[in-house]
C-alpha cells in the first residue's frame, strides 16, 4: 500500500513537472515567433521601399545625385529633384529641436524637481494627454491658431510657412520629449543630489550640474525620438506649410518637406513617378538611420 501511494505520487510530480516543461517550450516558441515575425515585418518593409525606390537609378539610368542634388519636381516633366524638400526636412527639424528641446527638458526638470507634487500630478497627466491627441489635430490647430497669426503679425499673403511648421513640430515632440526626460532625472541615485546640497550647492546648482549631466543619455535618447517624430510626421505638416516644391530662402516660405511630397502625389503616382516617391522615402529612411545611430552613438558614450 505504502509503496503504492508512493508511486502515485511520484507519477503525479512527474506530469506536474512534465506538463511545465511543455509550457515552457510552447512560450518559448511563442515568444521566438513573435519576435521573428516583428523583424521579418521590418525587413520586409526595408526590403520593399528600397527595391522600389531604387529602382529607377539601378535599371533606368536616372541619375541618384541629379535626383538628390535637383531642385526640380516636376513628375510630368520627367524631373525628379529633392533638393528643396530635403532643404525643408532638416531646417524644420533643427528649428523644431531649437524651440522643443530646451522647454522639454525645463519641463520634465520642473516636474521631477521643482513642482509640489499636487501640481506635478496635475502636469503629469496632461503631458500625457498631449501625447494621445492625434497629429491631425495639432495640424487643424496650426491652420486655425498659429497660421493666421503668423499671416497677420508679417502681413504676408498667407501664414502657412516653415515657420508654422517649425512652431507645430516643436509642439508635437514635447510630450515625448518630457516623458522620457522626466524618467531619465527621476532615476538619478538620491544619493547624488544628497551629496551635492551637503557640499554646500544650492537646488538648482544640483538640478543643472549633477542631476542633468548624470541623467544625460536618457535625454538624449528623448532628442532622438524628438527628431524622430519631427522628420517623419505628415498630417499636421501638410495642413501648415503650404506644400510648394521651391528652395527655401526665409522662414516665411511655404515649404514642402519630404513626408509631405510622398504623401501628396502617392495616391495618383504610377510608373517612374511613383518609384521616386519610393527613392524619396529612402532618402528619409537613411536619415532618420544616421542621426539614430550618431545620438545613439552619443548616449552610449554619456552613460559610460
């Protein structure tokens, strides 16, 4: 009898440990899957805007630095330049990042340092809020708020400028760039800044010379999804800055930075016209992947 409920228990330890080792190979695999499909979805993706887009230079002989250094869109023409489009990308984001950055940063520092925490809790959740509203939206308030004033205060004969776009962006990036900034100074050791008001430093010494600089590469980590957010939105864009393919000279001209161009003529573009929007989506991918990789380059080094 003894030996009998012995052997029940031990099949019954047996299958128990069993069946936990089937359940931890089906999770394995699920989570093995999971992660296949997520790369395979972005190779794929890679994969087919790269083939497409560089299609005409490597089977149709147009010219990739006529295409990239042209200042010429005129699909019905046959001439494909980006030049001014590119132009318009990289002065909207830099003007965008002027403006963003710094109240980002000023802001997370207030609400992670300086705020009562009745008011933080309040700050919080709108930071958060402004996160959620979609980019349509931000683009229907430049048309309605930030657009006529600009036409009203530079008496121009329309407000829709790089200098709306730039005002919109650098609206758009805040929340992100608050919310990582303000995880980034909430993990900073106490210990730091205990260290700092024992020496004898006043609040805001510590907060900009121990506390910002130990928090760096969390921030520049924000400035990289700042940017990215800044390079690669479209709606709100397209409703403020006006969409002419010309070459900026002042930050009163309409402008018409890439996102826009792929987004406007995507629609009806066939043939030719259509694999250039494809080579203009590559022009945009390879520079979000270069000023990733430099300002990741630049955190890995600022947490070392």
């Amino acid at each position: 009898m003894l030996e009998k409920t012995q052997s029940t228990e031990i099949e019954n330890i047996y299958n128990r440990d069993k069946n936990k080792y089937i359940l931890e190979k089906v999770s394995k695999n699920i989570f093995f899957i999971s992660s296949l499909i997520a790369v395979l979805s972005l190779l794929l993706i890679i994969g087919f805007v790269f083939y497409k887009g560089l299609t005409p230079f490597i089977f149709k002989g147009y010219s990739f630095i006529d295409f990239f250094t042209g200042s010429d869109w005129l699909p019905g023409s046959d001439k494909f330049g980006i030049a001014t489009m590119v132009v318009a990308s990289i002065v909207a984001t830099v003007g965008a990042l002027i403006i963003g950055v710094p109240i980002g940063i000023l802001t997370a520092v207030f609400i992670a340092e300086v705020a009562p925490k009745k008011v933080a809790k309040i700050i919080s959740p709108a930071v958060e809020l402004l996160a959620g509203i979609p980019s349509v939206l931000y683009g229907i308030f430049g048309l309605a708020v930030i657009v006529p004033n600009i036409q009203n205060i530079f008496n121009l004969p329309k407000g829709q400028s790089l200098l709306a776009v730039i005002i919109v962006l650098s609206i758009m990036m805040l929340p992100t760039i608050i919310s990582v900034s303000e995880t980034a100074i909430r993990a900073v050791p106490k210990a730091y800044k205990e260290g700092s008001l024992a020496l004898g430093a006043s609040k805001i010494e510590t907060i900009f010379k121990v506390v910002l600089p130990a928090a760096k590469s969390g921030i520049l980590a924000a400035v990289v999804l700042g940017i990215g957010r800044a390079l690669g939105e479209t709606m709100a864009v397209i409703l403020v800055a006006g969409n002419s393919p010309v070459m900026l000279s002042s930050l009163m001209d309409s402008v018409r930075p890439l996102t826009t161009n792929i987004a406007l003529e995507m629609g009806y573009a066939f043939g030719t016209h259509q694999e250039m929007l494809f080579a203009t989506g590559v022009v945009l991918f390879t520079f979000i992947l270069i000023l990733n990789l430099v300002l990741n380059k630049l955190s890995n080094k600022a947490g070392n």
